[in-house]
C-alpha cells in the first residue's frame, strides 16, 4: 500500500509502514522514514509505483484546462477525486486523482483551499481580477526581460536611465527597473556601475556625483520658492561708534562677521564683534524660516554652492562694505598691555562696514612680520590688525593651556579655482581646474578664528546664564574616537579648549547659528526675563528636532563638498597630465598627498612607519568611483613618525574616500573648522 501525503505545501508519495489513529508512518524512495498525520494523507494505492505515479500526474496535471475545470466544477465544496472522476472519466484512477489534486492545488486563484483535499471555486469576479493580474506579471516579466536584454547589449532603456539614482542608492526590490539591471548584471558579470556606464546611463562622471547628491539632499529640486522676500528690520537701531572690517575671501558673499577696535594707545581697548542679523527681521515658523530649516546650511563645492537663504535674501543682511548694516554685536574689553579680558557686553545695533578685506588679496601683504612690526605695515587697518593678531596668538595660547597640547597646522588648505564663464550656471565638470594653498593659521585666518571662538564661546555662557537654551557643540575628551557632540547644555570643548561653544558667528549660511542668534537677541532685549521671551524654551521638542536634522544634513553636505574637491582632485591630474606624486604614509595602507588634497591607498606601504615619505605611480584612476590607482615607485625616507601624527590621526578617516557605495545588491536578486567664519 502506497500513500500520497502533502507536507509544507509539498506532496510526496512513498509506502506505507505502518499506521495508528492519529498518523502513518511512510517510507520515501530514499529510504527515509517520515511520520505524518492521518489528516496530511490526500490518497491511498496500490499502483504505481509512487515515482511513477509524481510523473504521471504532473504530467496530467499540465493538461488540466483550469477555466474548463472551473466552469464545471460544483457551486459547493468538493474533493480532489470527484474533480477528477467529472473531467477524465468517472473510473478515474490514483493518477488522474493525483493529477487534478496538483492542479486544484497550484490554482489558488481558481478554486480555495478548505483542507483535507477539499475546494471550493472562487467568485467569478475574483477570477477574473486574478487572471488580470497574472497576465500583468507576465507582461513585466517579459518587461524586465527585455531591458536586461538591451542592457546586456549596451543599451540603457529610457526609463532605467529615468530611475538611475534610485536603482543605485535608494532601490525599490520590487521596481522592475531594478530588477533588470541586477539581472543585466549577473548574466553580463559586470557591476552594476560598469554595467551602466558601459550601457550609457552615466555620460559624465561629475552630473553623476552632482545629480546623485540633488536626489539624496534636495529630491524635489534646489531652487527656492518664489515670492520669498527679505523682511525688513523694523526696529530703529542706534549706529555703532565704529568702524567695522570683515576678513573674508573674494568668492565670499555670505558676509556674516566683521571686527572692530577702539581704543588702541590708551590702556584699555574695546574688540567689537560684529555679526549679521537676520534674526532680527526673519521670524520662526515664517516662510523663510521654513526654507532655512529645510536646508539647513549652505552646500559649498568648488566653483559653485546652494546657500541656506535666496542671494535677494542673503544681501539684505550682508555686511557690505559702505553700509550701517543691522548686526548683533559683542564688545570685549581689553586690558591692552596684559590682553586681559575686564568685561564683555552684547548690543543690537547698526555697525558700519568701512571695508571687506579679502584673503587672496591680502594674504602675501598682510603677513606676520607687518603685523608685529618687523616689516612696514602698508595695508588698511594696520594697527587694527596688528592688535588682533597679538591678541588671536594670545587667546590661542591660553586655550592651548586648557587644551593640554598645541593646536598644530601641519598642513594647508586648499583652494579650489574653476576657469569658466561667469554666466552663473552651474559648471559642467570639464572646466580647467587650479588648486592652491593657503597656509593653515596663517595670521588672517587666526586674527578670524579667534575672534569667533571667543564670541561663539562668550555667548555661550551667557545663554547659560540668563537660562535661554541654545545649541551648544561640546567634546569631553581629546581621547581617540570621542567625538564632537550637538546638545542644548553647555559643556566643554576639550578640542578647542573652552567651557562651552555655541556656533552664533554665521547666521546667513548655518541654521544653527540663526537658531542661537535668536536666543541671544532675546537675552539682550529681555535680560532676566528672557527665559520666557526666546523661541525656545528649556527642554524645547524643537530644539532636539533641529539639532536632529542639523547633524545630519551637515554631516552629508561636508561629505558631497570631500567628495567632489576629491573629484577636482582627480581632474588636476589628469589635466596637468601628473605621473608621480610624493606623499607620507598614514596607516593600512593610506597615503597623503604632499601637495594636493588626497588620500589614497598605495600598496607596499602597509608596513611602512606613519610619516615616512615614498614617491608614487599613478596607474590609473575612476572619477565615478573616485579612485585613485598607484604603486609605490620608491621610498624617499622612513622617518618613524611626523609631528602631530596624533592629531593628524583623527581626519584619516573622514579624508581617505573610499569606493563608492551602491545601494543595489546582487545577491539579493532582488578645530580651524569649527571656528572657520567662510569654508575653505
């Protein structure tokens, strides 16, 4: 005796060994036994043989016409054996039974399932919705089946190229866009990104990088709404007794601080802290406000940025040179023989900018000889100057007592130059491309990022004291792997060395400064009773949301900006046709660049000490994944370390670019920069 039995929704026939009230016990052909429940056993025979009977049926199943058995087929349920005896013959045996029992049971779209065999036809209208939606996988199927096709061929179907974004980074499994190409991928053996390249859908490695950051950071386009206009500050402000100068560089048009000094040969000098002022005139929860927190922060990149706030905005609170632009500012006064700070007060005013000074125009004049007297200081602001930059090394200096170390400036900045037409499009990525250097800490850059250290941290502690919340950015140790954090507490930054740091010095490109500019305006206008005029209060929802979103939309905009100097990088080479370049080994493998902003794995180097300096080949590189290929041509030294290798070590993880990440996978189958008034 043979049984016929379904398990797992598998049916299997074998003999039947032996049998109580509750199951059977059923020898397979492969000799194993199996014991199975009375009520799993569907048929019970003589003959066949069971391997032949699975043949026989399938067999006979494929023949059954499933709309012809449906149409017969009772109103009430009904077994698998009475299907049978009605369609074949009403002598219809153990294959024919077996045969309309697989049938039934792969046709759930037809009849439904009831148990022990049994079914019942489905509704009519049901079976037809369900053939409907057969017929419509067969089609995408068929669908899928020919862009695999064409992109096997080298060709990208258009709506493939339409979704090239989302197939790589943001893949829906089930889109059949997605599904052809992991299907081109595998029967073509190519990764998915070559086999798209090769295929056309990537033309131009830099609209790659460009369109895929747009379709991350900004799905729904980059433009601004229209209508958005730059309120007007209301209150009248009373004109500062200064004469202001901001220290920017010539691309710069998000001029947010500028500095001042009074004072000077008398004994006691006044630093003036100068800071744009939109929160005076944009309101939370108004429309601009709504585009600033979407955004966030200004997204810089060589020859081209999307700023936080539209440029008809942005130029209504600019410090323009020649304008009483309406500022918030910080007066620090100053013992001017010790530089010991006697007092510090915040006022909501009109300064008036005598002059935009500019990095590029001025760093090879404004040196530190001129600024300590041992070279001719013939410049603007010369005594200005020469004050700010003895009182920077001083802040410096004490900060780097807190600290524990000096702050090192081992390497440069980087400047990135595009050679193009000033149509105000946005480059095409084929521009001629220069790179130079400004030194790190070089005297304006440390007269600048002292000056916001001392407001930002200043202001920071004077939120604290009058019980307004703001956005503070704190580091509990300079310990490997502790990280720079976001909270509304203050606390220390072991980094920079001071008791709490909250980013207020440039509202017009960061959210987070305007957020903070807000609560201070509130403490200068209210005093004691702050707490309960600011936007925010202690403990705010809101606050937590913007740090949140903040953090996040930063830490992306700072990467695209790496990843596409990364590509300039790339492009410099290949423009100015390099060979060889020197750099100093960093670790696993890592290289730095001497004289380019570059990271790159250089083979034959893992063993090498940090710092020792080698010579490399290029062999070659991919602006899609932004690779870099090298072997080591020579090795120049082996010094054991470099100074500041310790510090250096903390930016090896953010400056190495790796290869780029897909989404798609096919087996499936389916310090400086903390203060820095302007970017690099």
């Amino acid at each position: 005796m043979y049984a016929l039995f379904e398990e797992s929704g598998k049916f299997h026939a074998g003999r039947l060994m032996s049998e109580t009230d509750s199951s059977v016990q059923v020898e397979l052909e492969s000799g194993k036994r199996v014991k199975v429940k009375v009520a799993q056993v569907m048929l019970r025979f003589e003959q066949p043989a069971p391997t032949e009977l699975m043949a026989r049926a399938q067999s006979l199943a494929g023949e059954i016409d499933l709309a012809l058995a449906w149409e017969f087929a009772p109103e009430s349920e009904f077994g698998f054996a009475d299907l049978a005896r009605d369609y074949f013959d009403a002598q219809a045996g153990p294959e024919k039974q077996a045969a309309a029992l697989l049938r039934l049971f792969d046709a759930p779209h037809y009849f439904r399932r009831l148990g022990k065999g049994l079914f019942r036809k489905a509704p009519e209208e049901i079976v037809k919705a369900a053939l409907l939606g057969i017929e419509r996988k067969k089609a995408l199927a068929a669908q899928i089946e020919t862009w695999a096709g064409e992109l096997v061929l080298g060709q990208c179907p258009a709506p493939v190229r339409e979704q090239l974004y989302r197939i790589l980074f943001k893949p829906d499994k089930n889109a059949p866009e997605y599904k052809a190409v992991v299907e081109a991928a595998k029967r073509s053996q190519r990764a998915p990104l070559d086999l798209l390249k090769v295929a056309g859908a990537i033309d131009s490695a830099y609209q790659f990088h460009w369109r895929r950051f747009l379709f991350e950071q900004f799905p729904k386009g980059h433009a601004f709404p229209p209508g958005l206009a730059a309120p007007e500050v209301r209150e009248a402000l009373p004109l500062a007794p200064v004469q202001a100068f901001s220290i920017d560089d010539s691309a710069t048009t998000e001029i947010d601080d500028a500095l001042s000094v009074t004072g000077l040969g008398q004994g006691t000098v006044i630093l003036g802290i100068h800071i744009a002022a939109p929160g005076l005139a944009i309101a939370p929860d108004s429309p601009l406000d709504q585009v600033a927190r979407e955004r966030l922060s200004t997204v810089y990149m060589p020859g081209w940025k999307i700023t936080m706030l539209p440029d008809a905005v942005v130029q209504a609170y600019t410090l323009l040179e020649g304008s009483d632009c309406p500022g918030l500012s910080l007066y620090v006064t100053l013992d001017e023989a010790t530089l010991e700070v006697r007092g510090t007060e915040t006022r909501i005013e009109r300064v008036p900018i005598a002059a935009n000074l500019r990095h590029d125009q001025l760093d090879e004049v404004i040196t530190e000889a001129s600024l300590t007297g041992e070279a001719v200081a013939e410049y603007p602001f010369a005594a200005e100057l020469a004050f700010c930059f003895r009182l920077a090394r001083a802040l410096k200096a004490r900060r780097e007592v807190v600290r524990g170390k000096p702050e090192l400036f081992n390497r440069p900045d980087y400047n990135f130059r595009l050679e193009r037409n000033d149509d105000g499009t946005e480059p095409d990525g084929h521009e001629a491309v220069q790179i130079t250097t400004r030194r790190r800490g070089a005297p304006l850059d440390l007269i600048v990022s002292e000056a916001m250290i001392l407001a930002n941290s200043t202001w920071g502690g004077w939120l604290a004291e009058h019980g307004v919340p703001g956005i503070y950015r704190s580091q509990a140790s300079m310990a490997p792997g502790v990280k720079v954090r976001m909270g509304t507490k203050p606390a220390p930054h072991a980094g920079m060395g001071v008791a709490q740091y909250a980013w207020s010095t440039s509202p017009l490109r960061r959210y987070v400064d305007l957020v903070n500019q807000w609560q201070i305006i509130a403490c200068a206008r209210h005093g004691r009773t702050a707490a309960l005029a600011a936007p925010f209060r202690p403990k705010d929802a809101a606050l937590f949301s913007v740090i949140s979103a903040f953090d996040a939309a930063y830490g992306a905009y700072n990467g695209f900006q790496q990843a596409i100097e990364r590509y300039w990088t790339l492009r410099w080479l290949q423009q100015q046709a390099v060979a060889e370049l020197e750099a100093a080994v960093m670790k696993d493998g890592l290289v730095r660049a001497e004289t380019l902003p570059l990271v790159f794995r250089l083979p034959g180097t893992e063993s090498l000490p940090r710092g020792s300096r080698v010579r490399a080949r290029i062999t070659g590189m991919d602006l899609l994944t932004l690779d870099l290929h090298a072997v080591l041509a020579a090795r120049l030294d082996v010094a054991a370390a470099v100074a500041g290798a310790e510090e250096e070590g903390a930016d090896d993880e953010v400056e190495a670019s790796g290869p780029l990440t897909l989404a798609i996978d096919l087996d499936e189958g389916a310090a400086g920069a903390e203060a820095a008034a302007s970017p690099a």
